[in-house]
C-alpha cells in the first residue's frame, strides 16, 4: 500500500508549513501530494508551487470542481501541469455540491453523474490531441451555427496519460468512477465498512466497462494524530466531523451525512445535521459519537495506527492518504514520518 499526503486547502495561515510538509514527504517517500479547492484558494497554482519545490513527489487535485471550470480549459491545466512537473501530475474531479456550485459559481447543480460522465470524456479526447468535437446533454462542441471549428490542445502532456479520479461517495457515483476513471478519492472511509459504502459499487462499475480491479486506485484520506489519549485526539476532529456530516450541503442533500447513516449511524447522523444547521455547532460536534471518529481516523501510537493500516489494506485500499495533524510544524512533520514508520511496522512499505 502506497501512501499520499493532503494539503487542504491553502491560505489558511499554514502556507509556509504546508509546503514544508510536502518537502519532507517527498523526502520520506510519499508517493503523490494532494491540494484541495472550494471557494478560496485555487488548485492549480497551488500545485505549481509544490511542483516547483519539490523533486520527485507526485501532485494531484483533490479536487478540481467540474462547475468551475470548461472540461477544455481543465484538459489544458491538465497538460500544462504534468508538463511543467515531469510527469507528475494527477487530475482528481469532482462536482462539488449544491451551495458552491449554485452559490459561487452560478451553476446549476442539475444531473451530476451525466455531467461527470461528458466532462471526463471530454477532457480524455482533449488530451489525447484530437480535433475535439462533442455532442452532449450538457457540452456541444464546436457550437452549432457558429464560427467555432474542432481544434486541437497544442500542448503534449509529458505522458500519453494522464491518471484521472473522481471523488465519490454516493453509491452511482462511486460505481460511475469505476467504470469511467483510473481511481476514486474516498473520504469519511471506515475499513469496516468500506466493502459495502464503496468497494462493491466501484467494482460493478468495473465490470460494466469489462475491467478489473487490477491497476484501479482505491484512494481514502484520513486524518493522522499521534498521541496516548485516543479521546482527547478524537475530540480534535469532533468540528471536522460534525462540519462535513452535519452542515456540508442542505438538510436533503448532504452526501457525508448519508454515508454516515450506509455506516450505521443514522440517528447520529440526524442529531449531528439538526443541531449544525439549528446553528449549534458546539452541540453537533458533541454528538458525534467516538467510534465513528476512531473509525474514520488514524489516531494513538504507531502500532495502533500500523494495526489500522492493515484493516485499510486488507480491506482493499491501495493508497492511502494522510493529512497530519498538529498544532506546530513539528507535530505535523513528527505525524508525516510516523505514518511511513507505521506503514513499514505493518509490513505494507
């Protein structure tokens, strides 16, 4: 099992560590470096700058939002990162959700899975350097009646290509990823439950395009925190938590909060949403129960999380990513080398 790193997202005030975090993973080893995007920092420059700093570390976008972009001008952002790294990029996509795709971008949050569907066909035949043409429910190119006429992407990606992931948590979207993409960028994933909210769909998706899991990225992130209290370290992430299962989306229409429910935590999961959106973040985050925390986190010494790692990867993991935690620098660098400590004691290096 290979392991990766996330930035989040940039311009929080961590700038500077941050990008130290991706030097010293790329001096441990880690295999690619992930930067996300919503509505402050974009991806792409973030990605630029890591690339610039760093040597042999992979980049990826975890994710690039679909709404925000034209899939040409992503397919263009594709090439020009991998050219500019050396091959080291990879295009993580996603549809974001209904606030930010309504709200900040202006696009309707209509159809996702058929909109995912067009936009990576779209950016594949971009890439491969044909004269690109479309006819879509969503994307027709050139414009009909128009002065427009198929072009090429004049830039060659350093690599014929490029691995593509989409983030996926529903069970259509997830076995759409199978079928269309090279992985899926899971998040809130539970070994013990990873079979049946992810694994299974991903693979039907498999089998409707007549592939295997062979060569497919099963690809989670998980919180890191080192330490002897497992419940002092779960409180740490309790407004993470309650954040992304609570207020992450409307009360119909919130992704995180239905997988914790597929999880087995359905009343939790309403009283967690209830007090959030009722403005009661505090409440919210009191009533997510440890367990799901402990499940969906590498927490404790690094025996406990090698012993974690191991139900990752026996459960079907094949990367998995890491956002260390810790209030210095030195926690967050002390947390990246414990996870390749923790990897190697799990007999997974």
């Amino acid at each position: 099992m290979r392991l990766g790193i996330n930035l989040g997202y940039w311009g929080a005030g961590m700038d500077g560590d941050n990008l130290a975090v991706a030097q010293e993973a790329d001096r441990l080893g880690y295999d690619v470096c992930w930067a996300a995007e919503a509505y402050g920092s974009d991806v792409p420059t973030v990605l630029s700058y890591v690339a610039a700093k760093t040597e042999r570390i992979d980049i990826g976008s975890a994710i690039m939002q679909i709404p925000a972009r034209q899939p040409a001008m992503t397919a263009m952002t594709a090439a020009t990162l991998d050219s500019l790294s050396g091959g080291r990029f990879r295009l993580g996509l996603g549809v974001s959700g209904p606030q930010v795709s309504e709200g900040w971008y202006g696009v309707k949050f209509d159809k996702p899975l058929a909109r995912t569907r067009e936009y990576v066909e779209i950016v594949r035949r971009a890439l491969s350097r044909e004269r690109l043409s479309y006819e879509g429910e969503h994307w027709t190119l050139p414009l009909p009646d128009g002065p427009g006429k198929p072009i090429k992407l004049t830039v060659h990606p350093t690599r014929p290509h490029i691995p593509l992931y989409i983030a996926a948590i529903g069970p259509k979207n997830l076995e759409q990823t199978g079928e269309i993409a090279d992985g899926a960028l899971l998040i809130f994933p539970a070994a013990e439950h990873l079979e049946e909210t992810a694994l299974r769909h991903l693979r039907a998706g498999r089998e409707k395009a007549g592939l295997t899991m062979d060569g497919f990225d099963v690809h989670p992130t998980l919180p890191l925190a080192l330490g002897d209290d497992i419940d002092a370290l779960a409180d740490v992430f309790r407004p993470y938590t309650a954040l992304y299962v609570g207020g992450m989306g409307s009360r119909k229409q919130n992704f995180y909060n239905q997988l914790a429910q597929r999880m087995g935590y359905e009343k939790a999961a309403a009283e967690i949403q209830e007090k959030y959106l009722s403005g009661d973040k505090a409440g919210a985050a009191a009533a997510v129960p440890r367990q799901l925390i402990d499940q969906t986190t590498l927490l404790g010494s690094v025996d406990r999380i090698a012993d974690r790692m191991k139900a990752y990867a026996e459960a079907g993991v094949t990367t998995l990513t890491l956002a260390p935690a810790g209030f210095t620098l030195d926690e967050r660098l002390e947390a990246l080398r414990a996870g390749v400590e923790a990897l190697e004691r799990a007999g997974l290096a």
